[in-house]
C-alpha cells in the first residue's frame, strides 16, 4: 500500500500524470520511495486510473484540460512540498532511481533529469528515439545544456518551476522547461536513468509514428 505521507514542505511530492494507466501504475505507485507523497493527475481517463490510485493511498486530481504539459502543471500546482518529481506512469521508468536525481537538486543544482538507458531491446522505438536525438543535439548547441535527452523524469524546486510561468499544454512541455530553465540561468543536471517497455497499456507518443510526429511537432513549435 502506498503511503501518502502528511509532512512539512520539505518534503518530495512525485507528480504522475495519467491517462489511462490503469494496467501499469499500481507497480508504478508500490516501487514509490517511502516517506515521498504520490499525487496522480487524470488527464481524462477512459478507465480505472484514479479508483486504483486511491486505493494504493495516493492523493488524486483530475485535470481536464487534456495534454502532458497540462497535467503536470495542474500536479506541480497542487504539490505541497519544497520538491517536485515528475514521473510518466507507465512503468517504463523506475521511481526508486528517484533520490539520486532529488540528492542531485538538494547538492545545488536547480534541475535535475533523467537521460534514458534502455535496459532490452524494444524499449524506445526507432522513431521516437532520433526525433528525441535530434532535438537534444538542438539544446546542446542552442543553449549549452548537457542534456542527451528531453527529460522523461525530472525534479526541481516547486516554487522555481512555478516562477517560471505557464509552459506548452502538451507534449512540448518537456522541451519548454529546459529551453525556460537556460534561459534563467538555471544549473541543469542529467543522471542516466534505466529505461524498460511500459508495464502495460499504450503509449501516448513513441507507440506510434503518428504519435512521435505529434510529439516532434510540437517540440518544433517551442524551439521557433
């Protein structure tokens, strides 16, 4: 049973935005750190999403407003906690590797990301990999981040990303919270992170190539 732990603002709060994760996110939600309180977004699920984050003892919002970037603002919004994770849902990515990145922010820097290490084969599909490449190379030249990835778990001060005003409602909000953090100076740090095939159900972007161009479109419309 997962615990949503009631402490001060010290605290961590892991931010997981959903739509229709029912299949994976009770693994997700068990492999928590302890003493980190849990608050899934539900972006609009079709299925049992937020009855089975309840029932593990998460704390659960809906957001309406359908898109990535959406949820996750509305869930950093609602944190209530010095320190935000945002992590995907699906399982494809493990909450425990998520005190290294929190140890990595709480030692100085303003942003810490994960850079993804696929652990088998067919974890991260051609397609969805070389849009990502392509648009990290991008960040390394335009910005002088030191990022080879677009940052599918990430974690920084609340009030930092709150400052930093509202960002792309979809699929871009990853990509315009790295562009925003260079451009306010912020110390960007990336830790590889290991990566797997999602624990269940599909996924929103690199499922399909229809889904990775979406996604790239709409990185392309934060970087012009």
């Amino acid at each position: 049973m997962v615990t949503n732990t009631v402490g001060d603002r010290r605290g961590v709060t892991v931010v997981i935005p959903c739509r229709d994760e029912a299949e994976a996110l009770p693994k997700v939600l068990a492999a928590v750190p302890g003493g980190y309180r849990i608050l899934v977004v539900d972006n609009g699920s079709a299925d049992d999403t937020a009855e089975l984050a309840r029932a593990a003892g998460a704390r659960v919002i809906p957001e309406p407003i359908p898109g990535y970037g959406a949820a996750v603002q509305a869930g950093i919004a609602a944190a209530e906690t010095e320190l935000v994770a945002v992590l995907d849902g699906d399982g494809s990515m493990d909450p425990g590797e998520l005190p290294a990145l929190v140890g990595a922010v709480l030692s100085g820097a303003d942003l810490a990301v994960g850079r993804r290490r696929p652990v088998r084969g067919g974890s991260w599909p051609w397609h969805a990999r070389l849009g990502n490449r392509v648009i990290a190379a991008r960040l390394r030249r335009r910005y002088g981040l030191p990022v080879h990835d677009i940052g599918a778990v990430r974690v920084a001060r609340r009030d930092a990303l709150l400052a930093l005003g509202p960002l792309h409602p979809r699929f871009g909000y990853p990509l315009e919270l790295l562009v925003r953090a260079a451009e306010a100076g912020w110390l960007v740090v990336e830790q590889d992170i290991s990566y797997r095939p999602r624990a269940g159900g599909a996924s929103k972007v690199s499922g399909s190539v229809r889904g990775s161009l979406r996604a790239t479109r709409d990185f392309w419309a934060v970087l012009t």
